[in-house]
C-alpha cells in the first residue's frame, strides 16, 4: 500500500481533483437535466472543460451517483434520468473530449471529429499516445473527468456529500475500478463489464501486439487496473455475462480479489455488451439503495465450494451454470441446472467434463447474486 500511494502521488494531484471544479454554461438542451461543463485538467499545456448533464429530483441531502459511459458513447440525459427517477441526483459525463451534439452529428461518432473546443484528447484506450507525458494520455484524462466529476456532484446543495456512488459500462467500468482506487470518497463502486488484466486476455491484444512489448509494458503499468484496485476499500458489485467480448471471466476474477473491501458479484449466463444493457440491472439500484438509503441488501455468497454455495438473505431459486468447453471464453457454450436449496446452501452435482462452473442465486424480484467461477485443472 506504501508502494500504490507513491504511485497514485505521481500520477495524480489528487488535491486538486478533489476541488469543487469552475462550472460553465453549455447550449445543449434535454428535457429534465441541465446540460453544463466544467474544468478538468490541462492538455497539452491548455486547459480543458468537461461536458455533462445533471439532473435531481425534488429533495434534500439526497444519495446520488457518478454515471461512465464506455466505448462509443457520451454523457447520456436518459441515463441520469433513469437514476433521478428512483430518487438519487446523477451526473454523466464525457469522456472523449466530445458533446452529445457533435457526436449525433457524427454519423460515425468518431470522437476525434466530435472533439469540441476544450475538450481533452479523444477516446478510447488512449494506446497510439503511450509515448505522450502521463498528464496527456486517454486515461489520465478519462479519470480526472470523473473524480472531478464527483467533486462537483458533492457540492451540489441538493446532495448529501456521504451518499454517492460509482458505476460503469464497458470502458467506463474499466475506469470505474481505476476510479474507485484513487477515489476513497465514494461509498460504493459497481463496474459494469470492465476489468483489468487487458494485456493477458481482452479484447485489445492486437493493440498491445502492434505496440510492441515495452510500449505495452508502459501502457498497462500505467493505466491496466490491476496496478489501481488494491486502493478499494468500498463495497464493490461486479456485474458482467459469462462471454463477454472484451473483458473475460478469468481476468475479471483476478480483478475482483484484489481490492480490500466487500464484493458481491452478478454474473448473467450471455448477458449483452452495451449500454442500455448495462445500465439497467435491477442488482445495481438494489445495490446502490442498501450503500446509500438503507434498504434491503442484495442476498450475499458467504461461501463456495466446488458442488455447493452458501448464503445469506433470502433466495427463491438456484442454479449451476456450466461449459463443458475450452478455448476463448467469449465462445463457450453454458448451460444453466437447477440447483437444490437446503436452509442455506444451494447444492448441484457438477457435470464430468465441465470444464469451468459457478451458481447463481436469484431472489423473489430475479435478482442475481453469483460465486466465483471455478475451472477444472
């Protein structure tokens, strides 16, 4: 921990993002939310504005969350909307230096067109600038979009400061857990999709192949999560599908143990990659109502074994899911069995030939809660 918070000193002027950033006025108009920028960190020595939209229902000290859209996408109103609705104020941001506007425009919505003027550099991935100062790259600025993003968020007057999570869909779940490593402030984290380990096993490896060895080293030492998850200490929900295209099972297991605090992990059997996918799962609200409004908890694995898993909470139906193939994960074949519950334990013979399995646990409103998966050696 000594070593990550020197590193997370010389990457980050954490003080700084954790200011109240300058807020300007923006022209884009959506029903229900304000459409704004504000100022994030300096690119190539300019200073640059963030775009995003906020948006809150009528209230006092009310919880509230940080939205991160992925590859392809803006700040989303319907996003933030979906949130206001259910009570919590939310802010979304851009990551890419674009508008939802000039993306619109764009009918290929490449950012680097989409770029408005004081927007930083474009997204995703960042991986042709490695050779660019730190403060200059992708990522950097991805991150301090969303940490000042946060900052901002907390002093809105409407807001109770304690009461804010984080989530994530796709590259914005990759920078949730790099988010959720330097950021202590928030009181949960629920990456959607995103991990980290990208240079063993993503959907990136050719990025790394054509940029050769060293300039793959430097990238992943720098922005992989894995060298930013151990800072966690919020409870954190994993949510992802078990053939993901981009971010797989087993570099998503590595992830997932290594931050400090709680996790709880729902794992869909081919649960779709995008973003209406991907902000919608009921185990998110559920997740985000038991951190910031007391509510009932999601059902918890206390737990797993190879034939069986052990819980907490109440639980109405179980199930095993199994491949019985090898390869690239995203190509496997699951099959789902039911699985017997006694008190509390949910118990299913493995199949012989299985070659990687795991349970799902499902409450009375079809709320999913999964163990780790295991792999026959």
């Amino acid at each position: 921990m000594i070593l990550y918070a020197l590193f997370l000193l010389l990457t980050w002027d954490v003080t700084k993002l954790f200011e109240t950033p300058r807020v300007f006025p923006a022209e884009t108009a959506e029903p229900g939310v304000k459409a704004l920028y504000y100022e994030s960190v300096p690119w190539r020595g300019k200073p640059t504005r963030v775009f995003a939209y906020y948006g809150a229902p009528a209230g006092k000290k009310l919880p509230a969350m940080v939205l991160i859209h992925g590859g392809g996408g803006t700040a989303f109103a319907e996003w933030v909307r979906m949130w206001n609705a259910r009570g919590y104020a939310a802010i979304a941001m851009d990551t890419g230096g674009m508008t939802p506007e000039r993306a619109a425009a764009d009918k290929l919505w490449n950012p680097a067109r989409a770029h408005h003027e004081g927007g930083g550099p474009a997204g995703w991935g960042g991986f042709n600038a490695v050779d660019e100062p730190k403060e200059d790259q992708w990522t950097y600025h991805a991150v301090a979009a969303a940490v000042r993003g946060h900052s901002l968020l907390r002093s809105m007057p409407e807001v109770d400061p304690e009461r804010i999570g984080v989530t994530g869909i796709s590259w914005g779940g990759y920078l949730t857990n790099i988010v959720a490593g330097i950021d202590g402030r928030f009181r949960f984290a629920a990456p959607v999709y995103g991990c980290g380990y990208l240079g063993e096993d993503s959907a990136w490896l050719k990025n790394f192949a054509e940029m050769g060895p060293e300039r793959a080293a430097k990238w992943l030492g720098w922005w992989d999560p894995s060298a930013h998850l151990a800072g966690a200490k919020m409870p954190m929900l994993w949510v992802t599908g078990t053939n993901d295209f981009a971010y797989p099972l087993p570099s998503l297991r590595k992830s997932y143990r290594l931050p400090a605090g709680p996790r709880t992990l729902a794992v869909r059997v081919r649960m779709k990659h995008g973003h209406p996918d991907g902000a919608k799962p009921e185990e998110i609200f559920a997740f985000a109502g038991a951190m910031l409004r007391k509510e009932p908890a999601l059902a918890r694995v206390v737990a797993a074994e190879r034939d069986r898993v052990k819980f907490r909470g109440r639980i109405v139906k179980a199930e095993l899911n199994y491949t019985k193939a090898g390869g690239k994960w995203q190509e496997r074949e699951w099959v789902s069995v039911p699985a017997e519950i006694r008190g509390k334990t949910a118990r299913a013979a493995v199949p012989e030939g299985a070659t990687a399995w795991y349970f799902n646990l499902f409450d009375a409103q079809g709320r999913v809660v999964s163990s780790e998966h295991f792999e026959r050696k």
